[in-house]
C-alpha cells in the first residue's frame, strides 16, 4: 500500500469545516499566526513526519463535540434500555 502523504500548509474543504496541515515545524515557528487562523472556522491537522499527529479546533467547537459525544452517549443508553425491556 502507497504510504500516503499530506500537504504542507494548504487548505481543503472537507464537508464544512476547513482544513489547514502544518508541520511541527510550522507550528513552532508560526503558532500565534495559526491560532488566529482558527478563529476562520479552519481547523488545523498537525503533521509530524507527514503523518497527522493532532488537531487544533476552536474551543467553541470543542465544546460541540463534547455536547454531541454526551447526547450520543445518553441515546444509545436510552435504546439500549428498551432493548433489554422488551427481551423481558
């Protein structure tokens, strides 16, 4: 299997968020640039060795998907629970 690489430092749309790849190099060297970079709905996909390695979001997102994760959470627990009522 073609081992596969990523772009430095471009920008893709991917559904509707936008994605930026920096390397670790970038990141050190420009951070504050790309900090500001995610107020821009862009999230940014760290590369070390060309490999994702991390992602940085806005913490208004974050906190999206830790809402998300919890009401997923709790649904499945919920259909669980009628699953187990009715095989009584």
């Amino acid at each position: 299997m073609p081992e596969k690489r990523y772009p430095k430092s471009t920008v893709t749309n991917r559904g509707i968020v936008k994605e930026r790849f920096v390397s670790t190099n970038e990141l050190a060297n420009e951070a504050s640039k790309i900090l500001k970079d995610l107020k821009k709905d862009e999230g940014t996909v760290i590369l070390r060795y060309s490999e994702p390695v991390g992602v940085l979001i806005t913490y208004d997102d974050y906190k999206k998907f830790n809402s998300l994760e919890q009401e997923f959470v709790h649904e499945c627990k919920s259909c669980l629970a009628q699953i187990k009522c009715k095989d009584k």
